[in-house]
C-alpha cells in the first residue's frame, strides 16, 4: 500500500485524538513502526490493523472512520495529483475519469502502488456509477472520497451502494448522484 494512505490515516488520527493516542494505536495494531514516509510503499495489513485498534478504541464501527478518513484524504490527494485533473471537472468528471488519469499516473509513477481499477459509468448528467472490487475492499473509503470531492466543489451529493462486498456481494456498485443546491 501507497505510503500516503498510511501517512495521512496518522494525520487523521494525531488531528482527531493527538500523538499519544496514534503511538498506542501502533502498538495495538503492533506495526512495528509509528512513522509512515508518503514515498514508501507498506503492508496492505498495516492499515487494517491501525483501523480495527481506531475503531476499537472509538467504538465506532470501521466503515464509519474509514468514511471519515475518505473524505480527510481528498485535499491531500488533491494538493499532489492536482495537475493531473482538468480544472474545469467537477465531483463527477473527477470520479468518472479517476481511473484513466490519477489512478494510472499514480501506477506509472510508482510501480510499487496499486491503486484499486475503478469501472465508472456515467448515468446521466447528474449520476456515476463507480464498479469496485479491490480486495482491500475499502469502498467506505471510496464513498469518503467521493464526499469529500463534492465539498471541496461546493456540490451536495448523495452516495448509495447497491451492492457492497462487505455485505457478501463480489464486487461493490458505488452510486453517486449530484443534488440540486438549496
Ligand atoms: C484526485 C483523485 C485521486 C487520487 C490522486 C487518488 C490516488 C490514490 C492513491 C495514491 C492511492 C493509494 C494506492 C496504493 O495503496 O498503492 C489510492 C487508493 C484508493 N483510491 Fe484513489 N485517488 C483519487 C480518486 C479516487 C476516487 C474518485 C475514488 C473512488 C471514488 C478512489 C478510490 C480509492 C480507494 C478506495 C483506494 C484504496 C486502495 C484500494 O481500495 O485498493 N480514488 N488512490
């Protein structure tokens, strides 16, 4: 797994709940590390047992913290791949064209990294369908980051699943609609 993933959930967590509360999180995940370098590349095991001991702690159910940090990741995500997107996209643009501009940069950039393929289908003006299927099955991640974009647009949007791995499914269908503002 990419370094920035893991190097922001510390963001997340020292933002939410300071320093002390991340080193005993690394101590109950047992990672045997408390510093993530964003150029690094780590086990996929590392954030799962970070967000398993977080949501532990918080008792919080793990989709929620890992919703939250989802939407926490997208100024980061946006300040170092930024140029990659066409100023003039929006929430959805953004997500319909993930895969064939960020996702594949990020591939070609770092070989190490394996940013999940992410099928996206536009259903209208105002709708995307996101296909997901990685086998870290992160797609509360993928809702964050969805909600995440829309406020960084100003954009209200709604986002469902209609078929969701963690619910047995093979494969999640991440709907994402664009709401008229008030
Ligand atoms: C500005 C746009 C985006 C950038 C720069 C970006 C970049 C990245 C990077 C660097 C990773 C780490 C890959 C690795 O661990 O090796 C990643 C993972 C991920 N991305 Fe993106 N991404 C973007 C947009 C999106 C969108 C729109 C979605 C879905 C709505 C998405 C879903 C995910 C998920 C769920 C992961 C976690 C890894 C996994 O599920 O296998 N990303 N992304």
């Amino acid at each position: 797994m990419h370094g920035l993933l893991l190097n922001q959930f510390r963001q997340f967590v020292v933002e939410a709940a300071g320093r002390e509360a991340w080193l005993e999180l690394t101590q109950v995940a047992n990672t045997g590390t408390d510093a993530y370098q964003i150029s690094g590349t780590y086990p996929d095991a590392d954030l799962a047992a970070l967000v398993a001991a977080a949501a532990r702690r918080q008792g919080q159910p793990e989709a929620v913290l890992l919703e939250a940090f989802g939407r926490f990741l997208v100024p980061t995500l946006l300040r170092v791949y930024g140029s990659l997107l066409d100023p003039a996209w929006r929430t959805l643009d953004v997500i319909a064209r993930t895969e064939e501009t960020v996702h594949r940069a990020v591939r070609l950039r770092d070989p190490t990294a394996s940013p999940p393929v992410l099928g996206a289908r536009r259903e209208g003006a105002d709708v995307v369908l996101i296909d997901y299927a990685s086998p870290r099955r992160l797609c509360p991640v993928a809702e964050g980051i969805a909600r995440g974009l829309a406020e960084h647009f100003g954009e209200r949007v709604e986002v469902t699943q209609p078929a969701c791995m963690l619910r047995g499914d093979p494969r999640c269908a991440i709907r994402v609609r664009t709401l008229l503002s008030a």
